[in-house]
C-alpha cells in the first residue's frame, strides 16, 4: 500500500472517532444550551475539515512499532492529539489574522455576526476547549495511570514550548534573528510538537528507555524539516496547491529560515532592496512577488529547501536506529519522506 | 485570628512560591532567549500583584479539613491554582477589552511597542503557557497517582467549564437572558472554579466520597454567591473601591443578575428606557449613571444581593454538614462572609 493511501484510511479512521466525540458533545450541549451546541458544531466541521493528521498518525505508528497492533485506546489517543493540534491551530490563526484554513473559515471568521470581538472571544475560548478536550480525551484512553501521566506530561510540556515559539514568531516580525535564533524558536515548534507525538506513541507502546533518547531526537529532526517546508509552501505554492491566499508570512514580516537565509546571503543592493520593502507600511501583492524573487535569486530558498532534506534524513537515520518493527520504520520514513517530498513542486 | 489576617498571611505564604516558581523560569528562559525571560518577570509582576488568592486559600482549607495540616504539598497545589486563574484572567481582560487589573496594566497592555496584535498575541499565548504551568506543578506536587489524576481531571472539567461560560457571557451581551438562562453561564463560571478548588483539596485531603458529593454542592454555592457580588463590585462600587474603572459591564452591555432582575422586575416607561439606553451606540458616563439608577430603583440591585446571601447562607450550611474539622468549616465559614461582607458597601 502506497503511504498516502495508509495515511488516507488512517484519516478516515480518526475521522470517525472524532466524529462521534462531537456528536456526543453537540447532544450533550444542547441540554443546556443551544448556542454551546452550535460552537461544538462549528468546531466539529472546523476539526473534519481535510487534514493531513501527520502528527497523531506519527503517534500511532510509534505506538504500533514497539505494541505490535493498533488498538482502540491509541486511536483515542490519536483524536486527543487531533483536538490538541487544531487548539493551537485557531488561536495561531486567530493571531496571524489568517481568514481562512483547510479551503474553509478560520474558527475567528465563523462567528461574525456581532463583530470582531465576539469572533475573536470565540477563538480564545474555544481553542481552549479543544485543549481541555484533548487532555480529558487522553486521561480516559484506557492506559495504566503510569503512562498515562508520563504522556499527559510530555503534552504539557509541549504546549508551553509552542506557546514560547508563538510568542518569539511574533517577536521576529520586527527584528531580523539569525539562524541561531531562529532554531531556538524552531525547536519549541514543530520540532517540540513530534517529540511529543512521538514520544506518546513510544511510551504508551512500552519503548525501552533508550530508545525514548532516540526518538526524542528523530522528533526534533522530523519538526525542523516539516516547519522549514510548511513555511516554504506558504509562500511559495499557489493559492490552488495551498487552500488559501499564499505570501502572508511575507506581509506580516514573519522569518522563517528561507527569509533568515536571505537576509544571511544577500549583500549590497539587493539586500537594502530587501529591508527596504519589508520595512515600509503594507505590501502589495507586486511587493510580495518581488520579495520572493529576491528570496529565490539569493540561493536561500534552495539552502533552506536542502537544510529540510538534512533533517529528514537525519530523521530517518534515527528512527531506523530504534528497536521499533520494521513495518513501522518504513510508514514513519514514508511519512518524513511525504513531508519533504512535496518540497520539489514549489520554485 | 481575624480572617482577613489569616488570609493575608496565606497571601504571603503562596506568593513567596509563586515567586520562586518565576525566578526560577525566568532563570531559565533567560538561557535561551531574552525576550522570554522578560515575559516571564511580566507574568510574575501581574500574579504577584495584591489579589485576593480565595480561590487557592479554600483548597487549603478543604485540604487541611480532612488532612488535619497544611504541608508543601499542597502549597505547592496552591501555586498550581493560582497559576489556574491567571491564565484565565489573562484571557478575560483580553476579550473584555479591560486595560487595568488589580491597580496594574492588564496582560495585553503591557506589551505594548510594536502594535495591538503583538499585546493581544502575548496576551493569548502566556495565558496558554500560565496554564500548562498550572498543570505542571499540579502533576509535580508529590501526591500519588490516583488521587492527583482525579485532581487534573477536575481543574480540566473547570477548564472547559469556564471557558463555555465565557463564550455565553459574550453571547449575551447581545440577547437579554433570563434567570435560567444566567444560571446555565454562572453554573459554568465561579460556581465550576470552587467545585473544582474545593474537590480538589478533599480528593487530596482524603475526603470521604459522601462528602465530595456535599462539598460539590457548597462550591456551587459560593460561586454564584462570588460572581453575583463580584458583578455588584463591578458596577456598583468606585473606582477607588475596586482599583480600576467601574461600569465596564454596562458598556459592554453584559448581562450580570442584577441586570437580568432589573429586566424582569421594570414595567413600561423605565424599562422602555433601559432597553433604549442599552441599544444604542457607545455609553458616556451620564449613560451609566442612569443605568445604574434604573437598576437600583427597580429594587434588582437589592435583590441580587439577597440572593447572593442567600446562596451563601446555603453554601455555609452545606460546609457545616461535612466531617472538616471545626476549625476549617470556620475558615471556609469566614472566607464565605468575607466574600458577601463587602456587599454592604455598594449602594
């Protein structure tokens, strides 16, 4: 089986768990009052939107390298890690001012019927809830209290690190880090977000503690890569390849590692041609493209392009020095393989 | 020992750890980055700010009931929900659009040198990270596994809780709900908060399971007492009373008992004016004078106090029916009159 069909039925599996999390939630709600009833709805249709659940299918495959099988209890695991993603998902969102994700509304943009305001409030609170969700979800996933508090730890722990790497996104805007910096924030990212999907997957499934060393650092690797070319794709893809307006990063004066390249590559004209643009008021789309043209002509985006290739490869290399089933190996190297893979369609 | 002693020796006691908590995490993040340092000391200024800590102060008085002591363990707990109601205040005065809290900025306003979003960001992902931290030193405060799991889980339920409160509390600033329909978002606000903080410290204290079910009750009670009061503050005191502007409530058109009385309690012409008044554009201060007169005229005013006394009432009678020792049912007694005391104030 192709992996982007393994990852398709797996999508389809969580999918329907996730599902019936809501519907329960949604009757539940209703109960007592119609309006937390629509919330559940709006988050239910938010959360089965098409994703690629890279990240709790990554826990599963763990699981399934050190256990053997896929049972209920990591599939419930998977949908808490699900609701744990699209927690921070709307209030990155929400933040970044982003209006759309997954070809649909961003969570902020479902509820404008007051104003601003109650859109807003409404993404705070309920990106909270899918936390809350995603904590209850684990905590009753039917694994021996011991590993379960280890789990829940790990989760923990990542949430305050990618809160941290929010907070210093947001600080990037109005300075230029350098790549040393820039790692600081991409290790609390995505880099944090597979250790901790990884590791879950490995301590349920009873991974000797070595190997929890390992896969700690095959997480890091693995989070690099996919930030690096989740950045790429957001500026350069096309609208149609990305499910919304694309160059928003560049608008917002984010720096991911292309543009911290960039601006490590370029000397003389081109680079004060570079400050210049990012450092007057709004862009416009003829800005952006020129932007990106200097960011192409400079060599960074290739450099940060073979930098995602390194870690990916590293990745791998690490995750075949587990103990973990070879059938695991080959899906979890398939999955880094799927993220970078898709590095080449986008010049 | 007066209370108000007993309760400000506490105060000295959590916020000595509380300090030593962000030494220590400002210490750290310094280590990485800067910036992360300093948005820690920013957190540790907000909570160390004079608060009342009633929250905390009645999970170690539930703890010591049954315990018979107060030990670092649940000191340590007491930094875990202090941590709690942060992280949610945090967010409150964000989507309030509060600038003052406890005489100080508000979170989002203290960061204020690039732009509003940069506040707002900060202001959503710190209440984020003051969660996690919650959750941390409540895993970390040396109890066994079982009853601490009960523990989470119970400050998770609260979570979701309040957070559903928050989003009908901004719903019905633009509907006029009645008193059951108040009493669905109370249910879920203060009256959660003190379910949790109270069950919380009898599951570790060792409480009999029979009285968890009473003290379920109690905490019920003295949060609809808490919010109805703390709304009365709110609007009805000044602004020397309660350390920043009043009658923010008004202006957002919130809906708090005292308003939803004095919608059931006006007939005709006063009523006509109070809707008038609330549905307009932006209030002045002569807007919410009136406002304020109208409520208090119509006798709701006076009426939510005697509610809120009389949930008290309930919630006293509640404590006393448990196994606590005597001198804890007196303290959590005291903290109950505390908190309706000061209704006497506003007129």
């Amino acid at each position: 089986m192709r992996f982007e069909e393994a990852l398709s039925n797996y999508g389809n599996l969580v999918d329907s768990r996730l599902e019936a999390c809501f519907r329960e939630l949604v009757w539940d709600a209703e109960k007592y009052h119609s309006f937390i009833g629509r919330v559940y709805a709006h988050a239910a249709e938010f959360l089965l939107r098409k994703g690629k659940r890279i990240a709790s299918y990554s826990t599963l495959l763990t699981y399934k390298g050190y256990k053997g099988m896929v049972n209920e209890e990591i599939l419930t695991v998977c949908v808490a890690v699900e609701f744990y993603r699209h927690s921070i998902l709307v209030h990155d969102d929400l933040i970044d001012r982003d209006e759309m994700r997954r070809g649909g509304k961003s969570f902020h943009k479902l509820f404008a019927e007051f104003n601003d305001r109650f859109g807003e409030g409404l993404a705070v609170f309920t990106g909270n809830i899918l936390l809350a969700l995603a904590l209850t979800t684990l905590l009753n996933a039917g694994f021996d209290r011991r590993t379960l508090q280890e789990a829940v730890k790990l989760l923990i722990k990542d949430y305050c690190a990618v809160n941290e790497s929010q907070i210093l996104d947001l600080l990037f805007e109005h300075k230029e880090p350098d790549v040393e910096e820039w790692k600081v924030m991409a290790s609390k990212r995505a880099a944090s977000l597979f250790r901790a999907t990884l590791g879950i997957g490995a301590i349920l499934g009873g991974a000797p503690s070595s190997d929890l060393r390992i896969l700690e650092q095959a997480g890091t690797c693995m989070g690099y890569s996919f930030d690096i070319q989740d950045d790429i794709i957001g500026t350069f893809a096309t609208e149609d390849q990305y499910g919304r307006p694309t160059g928003g990063d560049i608008m917002l004066r984010k720096k991911p590692l292309h543009m911290v390249y960039a601006y490590q590559m370029l000397r003389g004209r081109r680079l004060s041609l570079l400050k210049s643009l990012l450092r007057g008021g709004s862009l416009d789309q003829g800005d952006v493209m020129r932007i990106k043209e200097i960011i192409r002509r400079s060599g960074a985006l290739d450099k940060a392009k073979q930098t995602a290739r390194s870690y990916a490869r590293e990745a791998v290399r690490l995750i075949r020095a587990t103990a973990m089933s070879e059938e695991a190996k080959a899906s979890l190297q398939g999955l880094i393989k799927f993220v970078v893979g898709s590095l080449d369609w986008y010049k």
